[in-house]
C-alpha cells in the first residue's frame, strides 16, 4: 500500500514537471516565433516593410498608425495574390500590378510619406470631432456646415453625426484628388508606351479600368454631396436606416446598381453587420487614444508597476484596433467590389 503511494506521488511529480516543462516549451516556441517575425519584418512584402518602418519615425498618432497598419495589410494582402496569379500565369496584363502601385502611392500621400507637406496629416486624431478648430477646405462645404449649424433643425447629437458625415466627404475628396494625381502620372508613362499608330487592346483596357475607377470614385462623391446639401436643408429623417457615412454611401450606390430587390435586401442586411462592425473599431479607436495619452501621462510618474500594465493595456488595444481596422476595410473592400460591378453591368 506504501509501495502504491509512492509510486503514484512520483507519477503526480513527474506529470507536473513535464506539464511545467511542456508550458515553457511552448512558451519558448511562441516568443521564438515572435522574435523570427519581429526580425523578418512586420509584413511578408519588403516595400510595404519599409513603408511601416518610416512611419515608425514620424509623428503620427496611435490610431493614424493602426489605420495605416490596416491599410498595408489590406495591400499585402492584394499584392501576395497578385504574384500567387502571376506565377500561374494568370496576371501578364499588367493592370493588376499598375493598381497595386497606385494604391501603395495612394496610401503614402494619405500618410503624409510622399515628401510633400500635408497640413492634415498634423492633426491629431480624425476620431476628434472640433467643429470649430477644423475646416472643410471647400466654400460649398462650409456654406453647408454653416447654414445647417444656425438652422435649429439639429440637436447637439446630430450636429455631431453631420459633422462626421461632412469630414468623411471631404477625406473622400482628398482621396479621389491623390488618386487622380497617381493616375495622371501612370497615364503619361502609357501613353509614351503605346504607338499611336498602332491599337493596343490591351493598353486601352488598362487606361479604361483606371478611368472606370475615378468615375464611379467621382459619382459617390456627387451623391454625397446631393445627400449633404439635403440633409443640411432638411434635416434628418427620423426614418433614415444608417448613421455611418460610408454605409450611407453604400446604400445609395447599391440602389442605383444593377441588384433584384431579393438581392438589394440582402446586402441591406449586410450593410447593417457593417454598421455594427465600424461602430466597434470607432469604440477601439478612441480607447486607443485615450490609453496613449495616460501612457505618456504615466511615463513621467517612473512607477514603473503602474507602467508596465498601462503598456500592457495599450498593446492588446493597439492589437485590437489593428484586428478590426484590416476587417472593416476588407469588409468595405468587399462591398464596394460587389457594388461596382452592378455598376459595370448597368452601362452595358
């Protein structure tokens, strides 16, 4: 009976050391990982590596640097599916690769990485709504803004809401002007490419979809100024469905698509998960700035506890922000793909 005992309190140990042994193995095994990719690089594309790694050096606040984070996921993701196509073949019309450097010039000006001084890019967060420190810099805009802010249709809350729904246009604007820069320049290189004398179907089919794209860029933005200067005028409908600017801007190109009503209430459903989805990164976002700032605030103390879980606290919100930031832009991605080519169908 001792014999028994012993036998199983050795065994107990030994579980309890292998457990404890196969912890630190694991453990071992993950911060092992973690430094192999720290040191291979945040991102699988060298370009988009030294991208991040420049932002790194600028003073860009924490949640500009989760938005870019998620934005050259989005241009890793698009560019390993890039070269998986053309490694079977599949991606010799060079279309693919001529989007993929606008997109990445795209998002070096919108970070304020091109060279060239942006006046918005030193700003504070987006997220921060100062409706009187800010401008639209458009006249249209700001004749807008201010009738509908001394018009008493609005209540605080929904002056917030408009506001919101102006800044978003104009960054629309802004974009859509980087995007038709980018294009410009690709184009002049086109063209001294292609033979005048000659037609090159391939070419024009490249120029085409560039075109395409700044169209249907420049159609959202009419519709949401129609939507503001409406909206401005008139109020809110109390019966309106979305409150997120680009969910509206969805909505309104998804009614003027090619859909079946079956099909129009399905992505409507949809648009409402997305909604739902944008409302909990805005939530991480602003988190995010609010623990960056007590971080700097706490920095000072030299408590070094107190320290140590803030920073704790800021990574596994700086990781949050980044998760769902790469999901609501795939997600917007997606919409928008499904969207545009009801529109294609439409002017056939």
């Amino acid at each position: 009976m001792g014999a028994t005992r012993t036998l199983v309190a050795v065994m107990a140990a030994f579980l309890a050391v292998s457990t404890r042994a196969s912890k630190y193995t694991r453990e071992a095994n993950e911060g092992l990982a973690d430094a192999k990719r720290r040191e291979a690089g945040e991102f699988r594309v060298v370009r988009l590596n030294q991208v991040w790694e420049k932002a790194q050096r600028l003073q860009l606040s924490a949640v500009k640097l989760a938005e870019l984070h998620s934005d050259l996921k989005i241009q890793e993701k698009d560019e390993l599916s890039w070269k998986k196509l053309k490694a079977e073949g599949l991606g010799e019309d060079g279309e693919k690769e001529a989007k993929l450097r606008r997109n990445i010039n795209v998002i070096m000006t919108k970070y304020g990485m091109n060279g060239k001084k942006d006046s918005h890019l030193t700003d504070t967060n987006y997220i921060k709504d100062g409706t009187e420190s800010d401008t639209l810099d458009d006249p249209r805009l700001e004749k807008l803004w201010s009738k509908a802010k001394t018009s008493g249709k609005f209540s605080d809350e929904e002056l917030d809401k408009l506001w919101r729904e102006f800044k978003h246009h104009k960054e629309k604007i802004r974009e859509y002007n980087i995007l038709l820069e980018t294009v410009s320049r690709t184009e002049d290189i086109h063209k001294k490419v292609i033979n005048p004398s000659e037609e090159n179907p391939v070419k024009e089919e490249v120029l085409h979809n560039k075109h395409r794209e700044l169209k249907e860029k420049l159609r959202s933005i009419n519709q949401g100024f129609e939507r503001l200067r409406k909206v401005s005028h008139q109020g809110y409908d109390a019966t309106s469905e979305f409150e997120e600017p680009r969910v509206i801007d969805l909505w309104d190109m998804a009614k003027s698509a090619n859909f079946t009503e079956k099909e129009l209430e399905s992505f409507r459903e949809e648009l409402k998960h997305f909604e739902a989805k944008i409302e909990k990164h805005h939530h991480y976002q602003k988190q995010l700035e609010i623990s960056h700032e007590k971080l700097k605030h706490i920095e000072g103390t030299g408590d070094k506890e107190h320290l140590n879980r803030n920073r704790e606290k800021y990574a596994m919100l700086e990781e949050k922000t980044k998760e769902l930031g790469y999901k609501v832009k795939k997600h917007l991605q997606d919409l928008s793909s499904r969207i545009s080519q009801g529109l294609q169908h439409n002017e056939l």
